[in-house]
C-alpha cells in the first residue's frame, strides 16, 4: 500500500453515524479487526483487554437505548465491540491474571518472571499507588487496541464509530444481568460499532499539521 | 490490501528495541504518519494532542539517559514523537481551546456552538468533575493516535517501539528549559520512537483469542 492508498484509508475512516443494518460483515474479515486488537502493543505487555463482539439485535438495541452516543450506531451497526478492561487489583504485579501472564502468555523463564514482576511494582508504588491511576493506564492501552482495530476495518472498507458515550452503570447491569461481566475483574471502558455507511460522511475538521506538530530538527 | 497482506502488517509491528541509527525515515513517510495522528478520532472530537517530533541527535541522547523504557530506543531511532496531551483547564467546556475548536476547526454555526458546549458541559458534570479524570479521558485519546501513527508506520515498513516508561519529571525539565513545553497547556503523556530495525523481533506472544473475545450472536 503506498503512501496516496494510505491517505485514502485515513480520509475512508469516519465516525460512522448509522450503519446499513442489512449489511453484515463477514466472518472472515472481522477476525482479522480482531487480530488487530490481539495483537496490539500495551505497556509492559499487559494486554488489559476483553472485547465483547455483540451481533445479538435485541442486546444492541437494549444498549443504544441506554447509550446517548450510541442511539444509531448500535442498534443498526453489524458488530458492536464492548471494550473491557482489567480492574486495579487485576493489574497488580502480584494479582493472578499478571502471574498467568507471566507464566501462560509470555512464558517467561522461572528466573526472569521475578524480575518482570519486580519491574512492575516499581512502576505500581511510583505512579499507579491509586487504583484509578492504574485503571486510567489500563485504558490508555484498551484505545490502542480500539484504534487498531478501527484502522484495520478501514482498510478492508470497513466503517465504525468509536462510542466513549456510555451509561457505564447501565450498561454494567445489562451485562451482569445476562452474565456477560464480572465487575470484580473489568471496567467498561469504550465501545466501538463496525459496520457499513448509509450516508457519505462530511469533510474531515481538524487543526491543521503546524498547529499540533512541533519539528525539533 | 487483503487480508494476508493486513496479517502480515500486524505481525511486522512489534515494539523494536534497537534501531538502526544509520537509516532515517524519508519525509515523505514521515508526513504520512503524522496524518495518521492527525486524522485519528477523538471523543467529541477535542483533538488534545501535540506531537513533539524531535530528530535531533543530542536531545534523542538527553531523553534516553532519563527514560528507563528508552535508553536504547531513544537515542538509536530516527524520529522520536512525544506525545503531550491538554491539561484539564485547557479541556473545559468554557476554555479558549474548545472555543477555538468549535469556531476556527469544526466551523460549528453560532446556533450550534452552544449545543456542542452543552454537551461538554454535560459530560464534565458527570464524569470528569476531577481534573485527573478529564486528563485521563484526554491520554485515551492521545492513544488513538499514537496507536494509528504505528500502525500507518508499519505498513509502511518502519519500525516502532511506544515507550510508556519515561521519567515525566525529567522529561519535563528538559523540554521546559528548551522552551518545548508550558505545563500550564500540557502534560506529557507517552512517546513512540520511529526508524528501522537491527534485529528481527522474537515470536509474538499474546492471549489466544479465545481468551480475550466472548461472541454474543
């Protein structure tokens, strides 16, 4: 892809307000969206991450009636992705979930696991002694995922709308209604709806390069 | 693009320790990356972010030495972005900056302005009553497009490598002495170093996908 198909795929991707709801896309395509969300970086390979792929219609439009900027996105999208994210104590260098990182993910040797685990409380007692510290980093590598996956679908022609404009205790109790969330491991965090447009988008607004980039040459 | 050669990008991205500080990213390149950032979404579109793209050699060696997660990316890579984001005062609805975005980049009618400002309003109300909040919610954003400018790169075929580990304090210091940075617009938030690789990468370890996707069909 060269760099004029590139501008392209970044002028494609729009916050894409009401899908086709006749237009699903395919099995094949959307693994590979969410290959780009599994195979994101995150901070010292934490991956914080749990995507909820929603193609239920009625659990759609339970979820756009709730979500003031989700109304037409959710319920006429194909996918609609909730992102989760781990909780505090689930990020703690000494928690379960970082120990079967260790062990099961990253396999890392049983002399170097101490040393990762090490490097993390350090990192736990500097910036991230408040639980929400930890959870707002946690975050942060949930919108890499999201972005990813964002920027894949545009590739493959895909449309989506991030959707941070959630009733996250309504959407909590749905979930945990239908046993879809465990509160004590993760947070809502961002959602996003896949899709394709019905509607061409308006020109992209932003500020210009010079405003928001500065050369140190 | 297909999907195998999307597959293929995705596995070329991985977060290069060692760059080889022989090979510059061309402009050209260079400027379709930055779009990458420039053109990403963000929540009600606040763009928060400013790119500090250093290519000087001197301060690329400053950074390193104070920046544990980037001693040997800093001063090996080709470009160096530091990722600032807006402090809180900078973010509220009523500050110059959203009065700025809302007349001079979104062009918003003067009967449309106050809705857009309503709603900020709104949202501040509920969630972002602290300041830590807002900048946390604006460093999700900032992720987006550091996430979009990697994976652009890596299309491109250049390496990557986003650093989180950077002591802030220092970083701060440095950029404040040069006259790079007022605290009183911005936080630094993460920085990603930019170029090409010495080494091939090892095997890329994440959760399967089993583990980290639920289907609700």
């Amino acid at each position: 892809m060269n760099r004029n198909e590139i501008m392209d795929v970044l002028n494609f991707r729009h916050s894409c307000k009401v899908f086709d709801d006749k237009k699903k896309i395919s099995d094949v395509d959307f693994e590979v969206i969410l290959e780009a969300g599994r195979l994101s970086p995150s901070s010292m390979g934490i991956e914080p991450w749990k995507f909820l792929v929603i193609e239920n219609q009625e659990l759609k439009n339970e979820l756009g009636a709730v979500c003031w900027g989700g109304k037409a996105q959710m319920p006429t999208c194909s996918h609609l992705v909730l992102y989760l994210s781990r909780v505090a104590k689930e990020l703690r260098f000494d928690s379960n979930y970082i120990d079967y990182l260790v062990k099961d993910v990253k396999h890392l040797p049983e002399d170097v696991a101490p040393t990762y685990k090490g490097i993390m409380k350090s990192i736990e007692e500097v910036r991230f002694k408040e639980d929400n510290d930890l959870e707002a980093y946690a975050s942060d590598q949930v919108h890499i995922a999201l972005a990813n996956m964002m920027n894949v679908a545009a590739i493959l022609g895909i449309d989506s709308c991030p959707i941070g404009g959630i009733d996250r205790k309504a959407v909590e109790k749905i979930l945990v209604d239908r046993g879809l969330l465990d509160t004590e491991e993760f947070n809502i965090t961002v959602s996003a709806a896949f899709g394709y447009r019905v509607n061409n988008p308006g020109e992209k607004l932003r500020q210009g390069i010079d405003e928001i980039v500065t050369w140190i040459k």
